[in-house]
C-alpha cells in the first residue's frame, strides 16, 4: 500500500482532529475550544476548517443513528434509535454556531 501523499495526509490529519474536537465538546466544550486554537495556532490548520470538520462528525454519527432505525423490526424501535441521533444532531448544530472569537 502507497504512502499517503501531502495533500490526503493533511486532509486525514484535519478529519482526526474535527472528531477529536467533537468528542470532547460533548463533555467540556471549553477544553474543546482551546483544542482548536491550540490545533490553529500551529499554522496548518484553521479553527474554521476544524470545526467544520467537527460538525461532519457529529452529523455523520447521527446518520449513522438514523440509518440504524431503518432496520429495526417495530416502531417504537425505530423510534428509539432515532432519538439516539438527536444528540449528535444537536452537538452538530452547536459546533456550528460555535464563535472562538
């Protein structure tokens, strides 16, 4: 297998740390937000593109709470599991109104 080049390490560097930043702002957004100054302040990454990337994780876990329910058995399962989405809609929604400025 090749080695990645520039270009798809940085982007695999980017998509690591918005999960990374998602992760953590479920239980401390404050230690989340320094993250993605911290993750900034080295040059080669904007706290808008981390963001960004946060807000792709959280919606991307929150599809995959959706497209769970699509295969339970009964209603109220469905239901069930749709609701497990809710979470990782709303940190969605929250990351990106987030304003580190």
């Amino acid at each position: 297998m090749p080695l990645p080049t520039v270009e798809q390490a940085a982007a695999m560097d980017l998509a690591g740390a918005g999960g990374l930043v998602a992760e953590r702002w479920r239980h401390d957004p404050q230690e989340a937000a320094a993250l993605v100054l911290q993750l900034a302040a080295g040059g080669e990454l904007a706290a808008g593109e981390v963001l960004d990337e946060a807000v792709d994780a959280a919606v991307l876990a929150g599809l995959l709470a959706l497209q769970e329910a699509r295969g339970a058995s009964d209603p109220s399962t469905a239901a069930e599991l749709c609701l497990a989405a809710v979470p990782h809609l709303a940190l969605a929604v929250t990351l990106a109104s987030a304003d580190l400025d």
